[in-house]
C-alpha cells in the first residue's frame, strides 16, 4: 500500500543574520532530518512542546515552505520540487485548519463569501455552483444556512473554528494538516470540535496530521502519535501503545506531567521534566534531549540516537533501547 503522503529526510533550516553585513552567522533547525509516512484514513498526531517545530513540519509537508532538503511524496509523486502550476491540482487536495479561527479569518468578509472564496482561487466552478457548495459545508459544519450573511465577530471562538474547518474542506481535500485547531478554544467547547472533526472524517475518508502540544487533545483524535522535540520525532507509536508502554524519556515525562491520563493501566514510570527547551538555534550535541534527560550518560553528548523499532510499528530514539 502506498501511504497517501510520506517525508524522507526533511529538514527546515532558518538563516540567522548577524552584523551589519546582514551574513548568515547559524541556523534555527525548526525540522532537522524527520522521515515519516500517514496511510489514507488515518490520524497521525504530531506532538511537543512549542517550539519544537511541529507547525513548520506541518507546512514544509504542505508546500507552504520550502524543505531545506528532503523528499515528500504524495500518492507516490515526488512533489518536493514541483512548481506552483504544476503542484495547483495537489494544493485542493491538501489543505490546513489553522490555529487562530480569531486571526485567520478576514473579518470583511460575510461566512458565505469566506467558505466560497478556496473554490473561487482553486476551483473553476460556476458562482451559482460554489454558492450551492458554501452553504452544503456550512451545515456540514454544523451553522446554520442563515449564518451565511453573518461576519466572524458575530460568532463565538468555536463557531468562527467551525467556519475554518468548512474553508478548509469545501475544496474536497484528501489530505488535511490540523495546526492546533482547538488550542485556543475552552475546554468544554474543544471535545464538540474534535467530534466534528472526527466525524467528517469519516464522512469524508480524509486523512489527518494533526498537530498540538496536549497530549490529550491529540490522543483523543490519533489513530498514531509522533513525539517531537527540537525539530525531530523522538518517539512513534499507535496511540494505545504510547499511552500504556512509553518508551523514550521525553514520552514518560509528558505522560507524567498529566495525572488524569494515568488513571488508566501503564507501566509509566515517573519521569520529571527539568529545564527549558534548548534553543534550537543551538541544541545540545548528541541526544539533543540529553539535558533535561535523568538517564543521560556518556554515549548520550558524543553520539545523536537514531529512530529505530522496538516493537511493531513502534519506534523509538533513545541510547538506552538500541
Ligand atoms: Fe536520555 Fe540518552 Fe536516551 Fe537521549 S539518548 S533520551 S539523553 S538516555
Ligand atoms: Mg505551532
């Protein structure tokens, strides 16, 4: 079976500039040599703390930055260098949910006018038919019809989500990177979200990567689950299996760090979590995870760990498994 989008060696290198000579004097290595593949129908989480580069793995996948290097394949097609023409029938069947439904909507335009306007930019669809086609996704999303002359500021922080989840999907997509679509929703209203989301899923046989920095927002959601820290995937497992077996250090530590998971049956032992996320402009030498690690040794600063299998479909990077 082809995964409907794999990554090989994708790294995202930012230039720092320096001096008055503006030179490039280091990089921020956002995404540093990630390779991973999601099956058609399926959810991968993508999780870790801010900054460890999950929304640039995110866009890079997308074509909305470009990869330092690497190679991501949709459907099989190398679509790594492809150009704008070329890769346009691709973008309507790629799409992002953003984080911010209060940032990303333009607050000029009616909810009919916003879900219409992807169709207008990427589709060759009659006015009369994108109309149609708005107001179907609309109720898809659970608003009302009525809603369509309404502007975002007339609706709460879930409906105008709501409102960017109908963007997203009314061009029909296949493929849908989540960037934290509930992260700045209450608690009450992200269950009803992710509901929604789950449930056009289904509907539509969409694909997800779903990226957040709570873990329990994203298990809710995945099928298998990606840890990330400092710009690479340190653990990769079907849900269940990070949840009950955690292998790497930095997995214990975030499952501890929540007590409500651990009500249910692991062998998850208690690791504490000491320090800030290194820069990563310059992350630690070796295991870049080895300075707030309570198990770092020698073999730790001199050699970086591999992502390697330790059990069926479970994959770990860590000096202390291989
Ligand atoms: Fe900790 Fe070393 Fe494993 Fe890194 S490689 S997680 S520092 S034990
Ligand atoms: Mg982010």
């Amino acid at each position: 079976d082809t995964p409907i989008l794999s990554v090989q060696n994708i790294k995202k290198y930012f230039p720092i500039k320096g001096g008055v000579l503006k030179r490039t004097v280091g990089h921020i290595k956002a995404v540093d040599d990630i390779s991973l593949s999601i099956k058609k129908g399926e959810t991968l989480g993508i999780v870790g703390e801010s900054g460890s580069g999950k929304s640039t793995l995110g866009r890079v996948i997308l074509k909305l930055l470009q990869a330092t290097e690497g190679d991501i394949h949709y459907n099989g097609t190398n679509i790594t260098t492809m150009k704008r023409n070329h890769f346009r029938p691709y973008r309507r069947n790629m799409q992002m949910v953003f984080q911010d439904p209060f940032g990303s909507l333009n607050s000029k335009m009616s909810v009919a006018e916003l879900v219409e306007e992807p169709l207008l930019v990427q589709t060759t669809l009659s006015k009369k038919e994108r109309q149609v086609k708005a107001v179907e996704f609309i109720e898809k999303v659970g608003l009302r019809a009525e809603d369509r002359l309404k502007y975002p500021h007339e609706f709460s922080g879930g409906q105008r989500q709501r409102i960017s989840i109908a963007r997203a999907l009314i061009t029909n997509p296949e493929f849908v990177v989540c960037d934290e679509p509930v992260s700045a929703l209450d608690i009450s209203i992200q269950a009803q979200v992710l509901n929604l989301m789950k449930d056009l899923q289904e509907e539509l046989g969409l694909t997800y990567l779903f990226i957040s920095h709570d873990l329990s927002v994203v298990k809710h959601i995945s099928d298998r689950i990606a840890v990330m820290y400092l710009g690479k995937i340190v653990e990769v497992a079907p849900t269940t299996k990070l949840f009950q077996e955690p292998v790497h250090p930095y997995t214990q530590a975030l499952l501890s760090s929540i007590p409500t998971i651990n009500k249910e049956k692991t062998d998850n032992p208690a690791v504490k979590l000491t320090g800030d996320i290194p820069s990563p402009a310059n992350p630690p030498s070796g295991c870049a995870f080895r300075t707030r690690c309570p198990f770092a040794h020698d073999r730790c600063e001199k050699e970086t760990p591999q992502l390697a299998e330790v059990g069926a479909d479970h994959e770990v990077s860590c000096h202390l498994h291989h």
